[in-house]
C-alpha cells in the first residue's frame, strides 16, 4: 500500500469553504481503482493548513488512473484554486507499523 501526503496551504480567508468543497470533492478521489481512503487534517497552530493523507493499492493509482482521469479534472477545478503555495505531493511506502491491538483494563 501507498500513502500519498500532501501539505496544503489554503488562501487566509477561505478555509471553511476550502473545507465544503473538499468534503464534495471526496466522491470523485473516492470513485478511483486502487483507492482505499483519505483523511484530511487542519493543523492547531495554522489554521490554514492541512495534511491530506490518501491510501491507494500503488503509486500508479494515484498517478495514472487518478490524475489522468476525467474525474481529476473535476477535482482540480473544485479544489486547486484554494492553495498558495501549489502543494508538493509525495508517496511512503510501510517500513514498520505498531499498532495497538487491544487494550488491557486490569490495572
């Protein structure tokens, strides 16, 4: 599995209608082979700032069947226009992953 990550900047002033329109733009991402999920996260301390966290099955989900699709450029136009600067996109691959499988309660 792939993890895209993406530091968003979105213009001061139009974060909550930045938010409205990515939660629409979630049908077209969400509608792509190899898609598995995403999670969009505003920072604390900026409120202009976002991560956004997508999981496809490979790289080339993301880059082929996402971003030359027709449904990208339906996203594109809901959402590009929002960021200053253009975000840089990067790709992680799993090296180690702990998580936690249950919880004791007998303390």
């Amino acid at each position: 599995m792939i993890l895209e990550v993406a530091v968003l900047y979105v213009k001061i002033g139009f974060e909550k209608q930045f938010e409205i329109d990515f939660k629409n733009a979630g049908q077209y991402i969400s509608s792509i082979v190899g898609y598995r999920c995403h999670t969009l996260k505003r920072c604390v301390e900026q409120e202009n700032k976002y991560i956004l966290l997508v999981d496809w099955e490979t790289i080339d989900n993301h880059n082929i069947d996402f971003r030359k699709s027709e449904v990208y450029v339906k996203w594109k136009k809901l959402l590009h226009h929002y960021y200053e600067p253009f975000p840089i996109v990067e790709h992680y691959e799993t090296v180690i992953e702990n998580k936690i499988t249950s919880i004791d309660n007998t303390m």
